[in-house]
C-alpha cells in the first residue's frame, strides 16, 4: 500500500538538512529503494518532510539508515502522521 508520511522534525534546519542530505548520499541512499516523493519545506530554521513510499517496508528498512544520521545530528524526530494514499497525478 502506497503511503503518504510527514514528518515534523525538531531542530532541523536548511543547514542541518543539507547535511543529513550529504551524509545519505555517502552512504549510497540519496535515492532509497521504494520512496516515490520527497520533500522539505517550510521556514529555513524548522523545515518538515513529507514523503511517499511505495510500501511501510521500504520506509521503515530507510529508517535504519536515516535515523542514525539525524541523531548524530541532534535532529529530534517525532512519530510521523502515516495515511494511506488514494491517488497521485503527476504533472
């Protein structure tokens, strides 16, 4: 199942968020398997994500690379809000 999921980060700043970008990409999962959309947004000092993800599976095998990177970072993160997606248009 298709999956929309948003995050609200806490101390995650468009510096901080570069990095965690960086160190992803370093370690060879800039692109996971199965994350269909991402995007940060918001003020340049608390920036949200929100992402969609082909199956819980893949998101949550992402995890185990991501969230050791933002807490080596001090990036606070709360329990994402999880829906189902219904539809997506592209374009």
């Amino acid at each position: 199942m298709t999956l929309i999921i948003h995050f609200e980060p806490k101390n995650m700043s468009s510096t901080t968020y570069a990095e965690v970008m960086r160190r992803l990409d370093a370690a060879g999962a800039s692109a996971p398997r199965g994350r269909l959309f991402h995007s940060a947004y918001g003020p340049a000092e608390q920036l949200k994500v929100v992402d969609i993800w082909d199956t819980a599976e893949n998101f949550q095998a992402f995890g185990a690379t991501l969230v050791p990177i933002l807490t080596a970072l001090g990036v606070t993160l709360p329990e994402p809000v999880i829906s189902p997606v219904n539809n997506i248009v592209r374009g």
